[in-house]
C-alpha cells in the first residue's frame, strides 16, 4: 500500500511549522532527569510520552518493574527517565533510564543527608569482604558498612541484624566515583552517649564511689565498673605511692576498691579515680628522716640507670648509678643488688615540693680514695700491681685499698718513647711509682713511675744558657747527630744546622761514634723540660779565647781542626806581629 505524502503541501508545511513552534517552547537536554508518560505497554517494552520529543522513548519493562517492585504498571502513570541521547549515533532512536534517574536522585538525596549529618534508613543486605552491603530504603542505593562500624562491640555473627530497617550514618561520601560508606556504630554510640553523659552528671570531683569492681588492665592503667552503668580509669601512677609497673600486681579481676573521683571530662564523657588518694600518704612521714643518715631499703626495681628502692612501703625514691660505687663508675644495678633485698643508704637531699628523695650507697662506706690519701700520701713511693691499660696509659692498684690509681705513659720514662715503654707492660706486672696527685674529692690518683729515678734533666740544673759541655756521640744520620752527656742517662739529639758555621763542614758523616766532643748549650729550660745543644754556637764565641780554654779542663774532648778556627787565628797572629 502506498502511502501519498506532499511533503511540500501547505497543509503539510502548516503543521511542521505547529509542531515546532509547540516542541520550542519545552527545553529537552541530554543528560537531564525528565517526566514520561506511560503511553502503551507490550510483553516486553513501555512507550513514553514526553513533551518536546517528536517520538516516544522506549525502556525494557523489566528495568521499570525493578524500580517499582511493589506497584504495578498503568497507561498514564508518570515515571522519571534520565534523556542519555536524544537521538543514537546508530540506530537514531531515543535512549533513556529509569534505573539511572532513580540513581542519581537516590544520590541526591544521599548527598542531602550527608551536608546536614542526618542518618538515613537502611538494612544490612549481604556480606562482603571487610563488612556487609547496606540498601538505602529510599533509593534502593547501595553502600559499604565496613566490620569496625556494625558495633561499638565486636560482634562474630550479625545475622539477626540482616534485612533489619534500621538508622545509619553517612561518614564517607565519593562523588566522583559514586560510593558511600555507612556506619551502624555511631548511631548506637551517640544514643550511649547521651546516656553516659546523664549518668556523668551525677559525679562531682571529690566524690568517693564505693566497691567500684575491676574490670579490666592496660599498660597505662586499670578500669572499674561502677554500679554496671559506667566505666573509670584509674591511670598507673594513681594506684599506688608505691612503684608499680603493671595493675596486675596489686588488683585482680574482680576485686572491689573504693576510689576517690580527681578528673571529670564532658567533653570526651570520662572520669578519672584514684585508689591511692584513699589510703594516707606516705611522704608524710618524711619529717622523720634526716640527711646523711643510714637506712636501710628494699629494692623494688632494678634498671641500667639505677635501683629503685623503698624506704617504708610507699615511700619510694632513685638509687642512681653515680651513687653505687666509689669505683665503679659505670656499673649496673643489675650486676650489685636483686630484687627485693634490703641495702644500706644515705639520704642525701630531699625536695618535698616535687616529691623526690635522693640517696646514696656508696656513702655507706669508706671512700677509699680518702683512705688512700692517708695511708699514701703525696710523694710517697710504692709498688703497684698493673690491673689494666689502654692505648695511652697504665692503672695500677697499691696495696689493699679499692681503689685504681692512674698512670700515663708519659710518666713512664723520662724520654720520649713513653708509649714504647707502655708496651712493655701487661696486666699482673708490679712497678715502682711515686705518688703525684691525689683528688679525693673528684676519686681521681695519678702515679708516675720515672719520678722513682733520678733525673737525668738534673745534669743541667747547675748550668745555664752558653755553657760548654763534653758529650759522646752515640749515633749519626742524615738529620745530625745523637749525643749523650757524661754520666747522664738521656740522648739529645744536634741537628745538622748546628753542627758547624761552614756548611761544608756540616757534615753528620764526620763521626763515627764514640768520639767525645765539646758542645755549647743554645738553649735551656727545666720546666718544659727542652735542651738544645750547639756546635757552631762553640765556633761563634770568641774564637781566641776559647781556643786559650778549649780542652783545658779534664777530661775534655779534644780540639776539633774546623778550617774556620785555623783562619781566624792566623789571621790574628798576623795582627799581634804588627
């Protein structure tokens, strides 16, 4: 059957140009939730009516029924549809959702809520991994409870809380991605809170409540049951006077104490009580101590830094490390004392205002460095037994007295070669020193075991400055030559540059060893212990006279030949003829 249409008959433009003017007036934009009109439905589809599209939008029944399970479908019901395209790149038809619209209005609505911290209604419809699957009742959205929220208990099994129309918060919103994150928990905790926060008002500070029961430990302290209605935190250090590492060593589970009530926070809705506060406080008796007087204590603890004691039950204060020992300095309580044994110690200060004690072991006894100081006093000499070494230095101990005293190698001879010498020694071997310094005070002896010896330095104590000397050459080397005082057990060495005026005849070469030669003093001082010896200050004196002199005393070495001495006197015996 044909069907005639005059495309370009004026009856035909007349009713284009109608219609058109009819669909302008109504706004139609993709992506926009729009009201349709139940037009027809077939086993499979439902047709629209929409105003201002020019053909009827159709949706798969099924979608439809999915969003009105309770309600059947009827011709002229009006249903919302989100317009995803007015016409399809392909097929040119009008595509539309109704899932999609009731989507993105449950997602306003959920949005809502959230902005205004309202709770919304829902049921818990299945589980999943770290948590279950909640249904908005509203909008049929779905949103993720996670475990930690279902309770403010831990719950194993939540099964009569499935299908359960029940309130729940909104505590994460993804716009972006669509997702929402519910809690069951804030609900059930701010009804409790209203709750505890009546009962709270019922206490003041002050108060005293009776039989409060434990309930419970932590490592910070312990928690009470009162009457069944409210949970107290008494912290550790409001336990007991006395030191106390854990509640479990003076409560028990289930035990009743009075306690007296010293925190209220309404803010967070918690008290805090204090057992300790109930009983007397012991450092009331801390009048009848006095200072510098024995007592004995009970350890209670024992750390690397000090023990703690107890002086009467309550009554706790710190035995440091320093004050262990008067020579062991960095000893562990550990390695001195155990747990629960009685000590001697001496109170040595008290603060009452901040509550501490400071007491001493080692002042229990002799300090032995005093002793030492009495027994051997300074200059005294005495044999000591080598108890250790370090790199530098030896420590001895004399005699019976606990005490080491300290020598530094170089106090072990009187020449340079002190830590050569301090190799020579080890641990068990006895040596002869002479006490130089005592510190009581700071438990500080040194030793040295040279001043036992004559001085060698001593040789020059009665000379001076430009004195002339005989000396042995010991050795020679590029530098000079070593020579050695007569009877004097140090070498000293005369560099190159003082060997001779004439740098040819500044040759170290020229002895052998053994030879004895006399040598100027170029400088000299005792106290930092420096000599130095010159031949060529013995060539620059007066030349005459010293050759008048040179080799006159006994034993003196013989004249050396230096060309420079040959000239001048030549030269001056010429002078004397005229």
């Amino acid at each position: 059957m044909e069907i005639y249409n005059d495309s370009q008959s004026a009856a035909s433009q007349e009713f284009e140009k109608l219609l058109n003017e009819q669909l302008s007036k109504v706004k139609i934009e993709e992506g926009k939730i729009i009201e349709g009109k139940i037009n027809k439905i077939t086993e499979k589809y439902v047709f629209l009516f929409v105003e201002g599209l020019k053909s009827e939008p159709v949706i798969d029944i099924n979608e439809l029924r999915s969003q009105f399970p309770d309600k059947e479908l009827e011709i002229g019901q009006t249903i919302s549809i989100l317009l995803e395209a007015v016409e399809h790149p392909k097929t040119g038809e009008i595509v539309v959702s109704a899932s999609k619209a009731a989507k993105i209005r449950g997602w306003d609505k959920l949005v809502k809520c959230f902005d205004n911290d309202e709770p919304i209604l829902g049921k818990i419809v299945s589980k999943c991994k770290g948590g279950a699957i909640v249904e908005h009742i509203d909008t049929g959205s779905l949103m993720f409870l996670p475990g930690s929220q279902i309770s403010d208990k831990p719950l194993k099994d939540i099964t009569h809380l499935m299908f359960e129309v029940q309130k729940f918060k909104l505590i994460k919103l993804d716009k972006i991605r669509g997702n929402a994150c519910v809690s069951r928990r804030e609900i059930i905790s701010s009804f409790k809170k209203e709750d505890k926060a009546k009962i709270i008002a019922k206490y003041k500070i002050g108060d005293v409540i009776k039989d409060a029961e434990v309930k419970g430990f932590s490592s910070f302290g312990a928690f009470f049951s009162v009457n069944g209605e409210i949970d107290v935190l008494t912290h550790l250090q409001e336990l007991s006077y006395s030191r106390v590492d854990h509640p479990d060593q003076i409560l028990s589970i289930g035990q009743k104490c009075d306690l007296k009530i010293i925190t209220i926070d309404e803010t967070k809705l918690q008290i805090g009580c204090s057992l300790k506060q109930m009983t007397v406080d012991p450092f009331g008796n801390i009048d009848n101590y006095e200072l510098n007087k024995i007592y004995k204590a009970k350890v209670m603890k024992l750390a690397d830094f000090g023990a703690f004691c107890e002086l009467e039950p309550g009554l706790t204060t710190l035995l440091h490390s320093s004050e262990l020992s008067w020579t062991k300095k960095n000893i562990s309580s550990k390695k001195m004392f155990s747990v629960g044994q009685e000590i001697d110690v001496v109170i040595q200060s008290i603060d009452k205002e901040q509550r501490r004690i400071a007491v001493s072991h080692r002042l229990t006894q002799d300090n032995p460095f005093e002793t030492f100081e009495s027994t051997y006093p300074v200059e005294t000499v005495c044999e000591a037994v080598v108890v250790n070494k370090n790199e530098y230095s030896l420590f001895v101990k004399i005699g019976d007295i606990d005490c080491d005293a300290f020598l530094h190698c170089n106090d072990l001879v009187f020449t340079n070669n002190g830590e050569e010498e301090l190799a020579k020694y080890n641990k068990g071997d006895k040596i002869q020193v002479r006490v130089l310094e005592i510190k009581a005070s700071e438990q500080k002896i040194r030793v040295g075991h040279r001043q036992t010896k004559q001085d060698p330095l001593d040789y020059f104590k009665d000379r001076s400055k430009g004195d002339i000397i005989t000396v042995k050459v010991i050795s020679t080397d590029n530098k000079g030559i070593i020579v050695r005082p007569e009877n004097v057990e140090i070498d000293f060495q005369i560099k190159k540059s003082e060997i001779a005026i004439n740098p040819a005849d500044a040759r170290p070469s020229r002895w052998t060893g053994g030879e004895k030669i006399d040598v100027c003093i170029k400088d000299l001082n005792l106290e930092t212990r420096k000599v130095t010896l010159s031949i060529k200050l013995l060539e620059e004196k007066d030349k005459a006279e010293a050759l008048k002199k040179y080799g006159a005393a006994e034993g003196s070495g013989k004249s050396l030949p230096f060309q420079s001495l040959a000239e001048d006197l030549k030269k001056k015996e010429e002078e004397d003829k005229e």
